[in-house]
C-alpha cells in the first residue's frame, strides 16, 4: 500500500521559512521522481518542484531563488526547503510521485 505523508507546514510571516517533508512508503523511492505540489484557494493545483531519481530539480518560475527541494532516499522522503515566503505561497501543498498524492499540508503567509 502506497502512502505519502506530508509535514511540517503551518503558519508563518512573510519573509521567513518552512520546511516541508514528505515520507513515502510502499514506494521504490530510490528511483521515483519526486513532486511538490500546491493549490491555493480558487486556484488550479500547480507545480512548485520536481526531483528525478538522479537529482535533476525542476522549479516553478515564482519559487526560484527562495525554494529548494531535495531527497533522502535512505529515509524515503522529499524534502521542500521554503524561504523568503511571500503571502502568494499560502496554499496546500501537496507531494506526489508519477501516480499517488498525499493528503497535503497546509501553508499559511502572512502579511
């Protein structure tokens, strides 16, 4: 049974930092490209980050420079690093492989 389970969001003041994790189970997480996710109230659900088996980032044009996604295989989970956050972040993000989503984490930007 596959599951991804997201953590670590909440609320936070615009300008700092959260970091988001992702543990993954009854997935080979070694070779599996690994998403982030967010949908942000009335909005379509779009990409933030992606992270192939070899480590290849792919990042959405409005989180260059402040987010950074990474992967401990050996624990099975992915990682968002979230920095100079703005109030446009808030959303809940979600983390996904190529077929199963987790049940999100809400991110909260105050101005």
């Amino acid at each position: 049974q596959v599951e991804l389970v997201e953590s670590g969001g909440g609320l936070v003041q615009a300008g700092g930092s959260l970091r988001l994790s992702c543990a993954a189970s009854g997935v080979v997480f070694s070779s599996a490209t690994m998403a982030w996710h967010r949908q942000a109230p009335g909005k379509q659900r779009e990409l933030v980050a992606r992270i192939s088996m070899i480590n290849m980032t792919t990042y959405a044009d409005s989180v260059v420079g402040r987010f950074t996604i990474s992967r401990d295989n050996a624990k099975k989970t992915v990682y968002l690093q979230m920095n100079s956050l703005k109030p446009e972040d808030t959303a809940v993000y979600y983390c996904n492989d190529a077929e199963y989503w987790g049940r999100g984490t809400q991110v909260t930007v105050s101005s």
